[in-house]
C-alpha cells in the first residue's frame, strides 16, 4: 500500500517553516509520533511523510490509506483533511493523544481511530486495511523493549532544529490535574533498557540531541545507571526534569558530565494555592531560587513552564512573576494559559465553566474558560504582555551576560542564547503586544479619582 503519515497544522503555524526569519525551526524538534508509526510498517509499504508546517498536503499523489497524528490543538485541522481525503475515497486513521480521549468525535470523521500507543495496534490495521477490512478501533500497548528504528530518511531534516530527538522513558507517576500524560499512559511509566537507549544515541551523527521524556530523572537507580553509560558518548543534550533532583548533588554532577546542557522545569506558578489546586506539589516555591542556582552551579541553563489563569491568579499575577522571574535568575520561559484538555482531571473538573469549545484554542494561548479574578482578555493580554516583556532585548542582554559570568558559563552560553533570540523571534513575528491588566487596572482607578482630559472637558459641557 502507498501510506502518506500527516503532521497536521492550521493558522499561524501552517506553513510556518517556509518562511525565511524565525520560521520556528527551533521548536520544531521532534516527529517522534509518526516517525515511530512508521518505523512498525512492514517494508513491503511505501511511505511519505508530511509536516504541514514545512510542507504542502500532496493532494495530486494517490495513497490507499493515510495516518493523521493529532494533538487537541490539531484536531479541527485534522478533521478537515479527513473530509478531504474521504472525498477521494481514500481510507483515514487517526491516532494520538486527542482521538483517544474523544473517540466518538474523531469516529464521526475517520475510518478508524488507534487509541494509546501505535504498537500492535497499527500492524493489524495494516493487514486489515490491505484485506479491505477495516475496523473502527484499536487499541495499542507500549513496547518498552524494542529498539526504536526510526525512518529518518522520511524527515524533511532542514526544517527541524535536530532530527536527533529520543526517549528513554514513557508516562509519569505524578498525577498533575492539566496533565495528558497520566491518563494517556493510565498512570504508568515505561523505561527503555539502557542497552538500547546508548545504541540509538551512538547512532546519531551529531552532537547534540534532545529528550523529549516527561520526567527523565524519576526512577534515580535507572537514571544513574543511563547516565553513566551515555557519559562516554561525550554528548551535549537537553531534556525535562523535575525540580526536586536539586538536592542531588551526586546527580547533578552526572548530568553535567554525561553532557545536560539545560532542563526544562515546569514550575507553573509562584503561587502555592495555585500548585495546591492542581496537585503539583513537588517543591515549594519559596525554594525555586535556590534550586535554579543549584542548575546554574553544574552548568545547566532552566528554561521554565508557566501556567497562568489559575483561580488564585489575580491581575498582578503577570507583574509579579516577571520580576520573581528576574530575580532568580530564569534563563528562558514558556508561558502558557492553564488549558483544560480532554482527558485530564481538569477538563472534568472545569467542564461547566469552558466557555469557548474551539479546539484550535487548546495550543495554551486561549483562555478557554472564565478565570476566578479576572476576564479571559486579561489573561490573554497578561500572557502576551509577559512574553514580550521577558524576550525583550535589554532583558536578553541581561541574562546573557549573567550567564556569561558563571564558572563555565561561556561553554553553554550557545543554548540560552539560541533560545532567547528564538522566542523573541516569535513573539516579534506573531505580532505579541498583550497589556498588563493590572496596571490597566490601576490607571481605570486614577482615572476615576482625577478624571481623564476627556472626562473633564464632557463634564465641563454638560455642566456648561
Ligand atoms: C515533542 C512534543 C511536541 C513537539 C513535536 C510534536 C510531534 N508531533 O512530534 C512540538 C514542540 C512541535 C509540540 C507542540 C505542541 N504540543 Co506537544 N508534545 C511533545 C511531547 C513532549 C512528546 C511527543 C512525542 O514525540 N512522544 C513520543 C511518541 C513516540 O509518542 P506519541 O507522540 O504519543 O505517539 C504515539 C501514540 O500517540 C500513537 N500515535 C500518535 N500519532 C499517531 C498517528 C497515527 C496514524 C497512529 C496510528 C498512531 C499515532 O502512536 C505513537 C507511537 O506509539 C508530548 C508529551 C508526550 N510525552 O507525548 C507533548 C504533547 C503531545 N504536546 C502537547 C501540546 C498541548 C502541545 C501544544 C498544543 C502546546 C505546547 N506549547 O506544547 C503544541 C502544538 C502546537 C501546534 N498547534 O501544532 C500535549 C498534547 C495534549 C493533547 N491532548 O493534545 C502533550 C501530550 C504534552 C502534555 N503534557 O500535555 N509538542
Ligand atoms: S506535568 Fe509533568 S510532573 Fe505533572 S504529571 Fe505531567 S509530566 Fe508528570
């Protein structure tokens, strides 16, 4: 069979990759997803790949079935191409965190649906979609054992930051309520051997390469021994890691010697009612300044996940994270709106309170719901304002010559640097302005007291 995999993308971020300037190849690191549904399909089928953020849909190409990957922020997009492409006729699976969470809407679109990981799943598709007998489900497992074999060939590689992304884990054992990952992997975690981890790594040309593990260090036996054995690869690499490996020393110092250049820390938020309400309790956080001088002490720069909107976040939440942010020494940010996604505790817990269903507004950036102490164009607008803010360059330059003052701090310095051009890059191409809501605020309240040129000179007419 002639099987076309899509990586669908819609607004801003279609063909994003085309474009000449900050074209976000920087954030486009991995294909893991489809790269792995490829890597299980029987040689005797032929295969292309598509990314919509580098490439155009083949629509004059012919194929008997093609496989869509959809997140929750892709589905309308992906929706749309089923329909396209069942108008031809041609057969349509789609698999991914989304459909196995709304089955019964992604069934009214698709032939079939793959619930959970491709595995096992997407081999009897195969021979059933080959036999003109496809089903509406299935249901697939995780196969921690065997070695990954991905068709990089398949990969647009100039497009893509590196085409060297890997895992050596699956799942979490946290359970934090905006969270997929615990219930798409029903609360488990899957470690790779070893073995096989440090045989893929080898097998990357370059230096550099990305973990994209949702919590590479939670097991510490198996992180020592991984780190151990990748150290003589003499790698340079990033990945996400919990707060809490900051009281280990002996850990810290493995990741700086088998060559962690920096971690994603998703700290959400400064406020401990905040963590409380979403279960995210694994550090305080009156101790994340010392924990990012922990990073920066083995070399590691801290780009940290924020979530904005929560019900104790009021209009100054923007303001005063900025300056917290300031003060301990964050060397990167990805800020995002808290962002009830199908699937987790969240979504069941906020479903009365969802005011927009739009599915292309669950990409972090919409205020899908109404917030508890502000209105969603606050939170919109203060989420737009601290980005810009933060990437702004006599921030950047700041922070940059902070990190150059550390130990080894010009050995690393290509990361943060890269990272703090390329998200003002962003925030420059998509136009962010955004406005901070509580100094709105505070100017709606002078303005009553003193009044506007414009409310005196109508106040002066009416009265004459
Ligand atoms: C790398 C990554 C990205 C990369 C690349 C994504 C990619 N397609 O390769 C980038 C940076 C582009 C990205 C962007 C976003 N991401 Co992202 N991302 C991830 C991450 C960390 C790893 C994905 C991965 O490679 N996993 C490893 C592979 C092997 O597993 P997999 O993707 O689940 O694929 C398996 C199965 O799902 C299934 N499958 C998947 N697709 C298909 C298709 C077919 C046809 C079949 C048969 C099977 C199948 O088979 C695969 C093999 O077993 C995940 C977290 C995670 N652990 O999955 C979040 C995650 C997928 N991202 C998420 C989100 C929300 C986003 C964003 C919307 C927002 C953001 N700021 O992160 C944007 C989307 C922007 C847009 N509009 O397009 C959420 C999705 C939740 C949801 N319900 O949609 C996740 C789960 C993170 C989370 N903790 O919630 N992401
Ligand atoms: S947010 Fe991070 S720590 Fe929490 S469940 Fe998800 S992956 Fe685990």
């Amino acid at each position: 069979m002639k099987i076309c995999l899509i990586s669908p993308a819609s607004g801003r971020w279609k063909g994003l990759g085309k474009k000449k300037f900050f074209n976000g190849k920087t954030f486009r690191f991995s294909q893991l997803s489809l790269l792995s549904v490829a890597a299980l399909t029987p040689e005797k089928h032929e295969l292309k790949l598509i990314d919509e953020q580098i490439e155009d849909v083949p629509w004059d190409e012919d194929f008997d079935l093609v496989g869509i990957t959809v997140m929750t922020a892709t589905a309308p997009r992906s929706y749309e191409l089923c329909t396209m492409f069942r108008k031809r006729n041609i057969p349509v699976v789609l698999g991914g965190f989304h459909p196995t969470f709304n089955i019964e809407e992604a069934g009214r679109y698709a032939d079939s649906i793959v619930v959970g990981p491709a595995n096992r799943a997407w081999q009897e598709l195969l021979t059933d979609a080959e036999n003109g007998q496809l089903k509406k489900l299935y249901h697939g497992v995780v196969d921690e054992k065997a070695p990954l074999k991905l068709p990089k060939h398949l990969l647009k590689k100039s497009g893509y930051l590196s085409p060297h992304t890997t895992y050596a884990t699956l799942g979490c054992l946290n359970k934090c309520s905006f969270c997929s990952i615990t219930s798409f992997y029903g609360g488990k975690r899957y470690q790779r051997p070893v073995e096989h981890v440090v045989a893929e790594l080898g097998s990357f040309k370059a230096k550099f390469f990305m973990f994209i593990d949702d919590n590479l260090t939670q097991d510490r036996e198996y992180i020592v021994s991984l780190l151990k054995a990748i150290r003589p690869l003499k790698k340079k690499w990033v990945t996400q890691a919990s707060i809490e490996i900051t009281d280990d020393d002996e850990l810290l110092a493995l990741l700086q010697q088998s060559g962690c250049a920096g971690v994603f820390v998703g700290l959400e938020s400064f406020s401990e009612d905040a963590l409380c309400s979403q279960n995210k309790t694994i550090k305080q956080p009156k101790y994340y300044e010392q924990a990012v001088r922990k990073f920066h002490q083995y070399g590691m720069f801290v780009e940290a996940g924020l979530i904005f909107g929560f019900d104790s976040d009021a209009k100054d939440v923007f303001e005063t994270t900025l300056h917290i942010l300031d003060r301990i020494g964050i060397d990167v940010i990805q800020a995002s709106i808290l962002t009830p996604l199908p699937g987790t505790t969240l979504f069941n817990e906020m479903k009365d309170r969802i005011v927009d269903f739009n599915w292309a507004h669950y990409d972090y950036k919409f205020a899908v719901f109404n917030p508890a102490l502000m209105s969603r164009d606050d939170l919109k607008g203060g989420l737009e304002w601290i980005n810009k803010r933060f990437y702004s360059p006599r921030r950047i330059v700041k922070r940059i010559f902070r990190w150059l003052s550390f130990p080894s701090g010009y050995k690393n310095m290509y990361f943060p640097l890269f990272l703090n051009i390329a998200y003002w890059g962003r925030q420059f191409q998509f136009r962010v302005k955004g406005y901070n809501p509580a100094a709105v605020k505070r100017k709606e309240k002078h303005n009553k007291k003193s009044g506007t040129m414009w409310d005196q000179f109508r106040d002066y007419r009416k009265t004459g």
